[in-house]
C-alpha cells in the first residue's frame, strides 16, 4: 500500500519577476539540499533533453510499407510488436531510442557532484540512456533498463549498445545464433523486481525527494514517489504535474540549468 505524503506546502510571496523570481526559488533549493543529508532524485526524459535525446514520444511514428500501416512511438516499443514484428521494432528502436553521441549534460553532472558530497543516496530514473552513470553517478536505479545491456534471449549472452546499431535488421547472438533482445521494459512488460524494491527503498527513506524532467504520467514507475514520506518534496519540470500541490518548491524551468546553479552555490 502506498503511503501518504506528509509534506507541509511552503508558499512563498515572490515579487519579483523574470531571472530574480528564478533565482529566488534556486536559492531556496540550495537551503533545502543543504539542510538535507539524505536526497533522492527520481527524473524522466526531461533531464536528458539537454543532452539532445528527445522523448519517444515525440516521433510522428512510423509508416511501414511492408506491414501497410502506420504505428504509434507506444505500439512501436510494445512486446507485442517486438515478437511479431522485429525487424520494424529494430529499426524504431535504433533510431529513436539510442543515441551513441550523446553526453552527460549539466543535470547528469550537478546530480553526480551532489552524491560526492555525500549529500545525494540514490538516483532512480525512467530513461534508459546510462548518462547518469557517464557523468559519475552510482547508485542508479534503472526502472526501464538500459541500451547499454542486451542479451541473447537463448544463451544469454552479453552485447553492448554498438552490437545493436551494427546489426542488419534484427540482431543475432553471434554464439548461438539467437535473437538478442535489449534490458530495456517494453509496454507489456513488468519492471525488474530487484530494481523497484531498491528504488522504494530509498525513496522511502530520503529526508528530500526531487523529482525533474518527468510529467508523472508513466506507471507503474511514477507511483513509486508515493512511497516519500519524508520532510521535503521538489519538482523541476517545465510543465506542471499531478504532484504540484504536494511540493514544497515547484520550479518550472530547465532541469539542467536549475540544478547546476542550485549545487554549484552550496
């Protein structure tokens, strides 16, 4: 059973406008990080969009001549599609969802800078792009899995992300000859067991939980912020979002330009 929030809304009178009111509300989440010894960050696809990787979601779909239909970004990267349609779900699946050049932005950076304090205990995140741990983050919690882990679903056997990019039309395990599947959660599919009690874990024990670049709207993994039950409650996101009134700071800004400057003033 998810636990309530217990967090008492600050409501703060800003009277200033533009880049003061920006800066008045990156002060105040310097004083919490500060004041805070035990922080989670739980983010989505916003934390990476300044690193260039856009959401899925935001592909028109594909039209495939073979199939004569046209699909959404969500069928595209179902289980379903995948097992009837491989060599359509590889081509969407190379093309929008891994993105071998992309860097650690000033989001991944900050996050990391923030654990080396010792401040920061665990990142759990939606995406699957593994920038968190490129920038020096390690205690990532991967709700959706990871391009960089793929196996052959026969033996088992481990390939990176490049194996994938360089396969023609559906990657074959070059041992056994079996379809290698990429660790990341299909629709349809359950997320790990392990990485979700690990993620509850730590979010139910942060005295401070941030939440970035998500619009909460993917379960099962945007319940698992209802596990915080702790004294502080952030969300950075350029949009609103259900959790809002729950806040005690609501920033809508880029994550990566708000979480730069709020670390980099500790």
């Amino acid at each position: 059973m998810f636990l309530t929030l217990h967090c008492a809304i600050i409501k703060i009178n800003y009277y200033n406008s533009g880049d003061d009111f920006m800066n008045t509300e990156t002060e105040k989440l310097t004083q919490i990080l500060k004041e805070s010894n035990n922080i989670v960050f739980f983010g989505g696809a916003g934390v990476s969009t300044a690193s260039k990787i856009p959401d899925f979601r935001s592909s028109n779909g594909l039209f495939s001549q073979k199939l004569n239909a046209t699909f959404t970004p969500e069928q595209l990267v179902s289980h379903t599609f995948y097992m009837r349609y491989p060599e359509e779900f590889f081509q969407f699946y190379k093309d929008k969802l891994i993105y071998p050049n992309a860097k650690p932005n000033n989001a991944h950076i900050a996050l990391a800078k923030l654990e080396q304090l010792g401040k920061l205990k665990a990142i759990v995140t939606q995406n699957i792009d593994g920038l968190h741990q490129m920038a020096g983050s390690k205690n990532v919690f991967e709700l959706h899995g990871s391009v960089h882990r793929n196996h052959c679903t026969k033996c088992h056997a481990f390939y990176d992300a490049e194996f994938i990019l360089k396969a023609k039309g559906v990657p074959i395990c070059s041992k056994c000859g079996g379809r290698v599947k990429p660790d990341v959660v299909l629709y349809e599919e359950g997320l790990d067991e392990d990485v979700i009690n690990g993620a509850i874990g730590a979010i139910s024990k942060a005295d401070t939980l941030i939440i970035g670049g998500t619009s909460l709207v993917v379960y099962p993994a945007a319940g698992l912020i209802n596990y915080f039950n702790g004294k502080n409650l952030v969300l950075i996101n350029k949009s609103t979002t259900s959790a809002d009134n729950k806040a005690n700071l609501v920033i809508n800004d880029n994550i990566d330009k708000v979480l730069f400057k709020a670390i980099d003033d500790m």
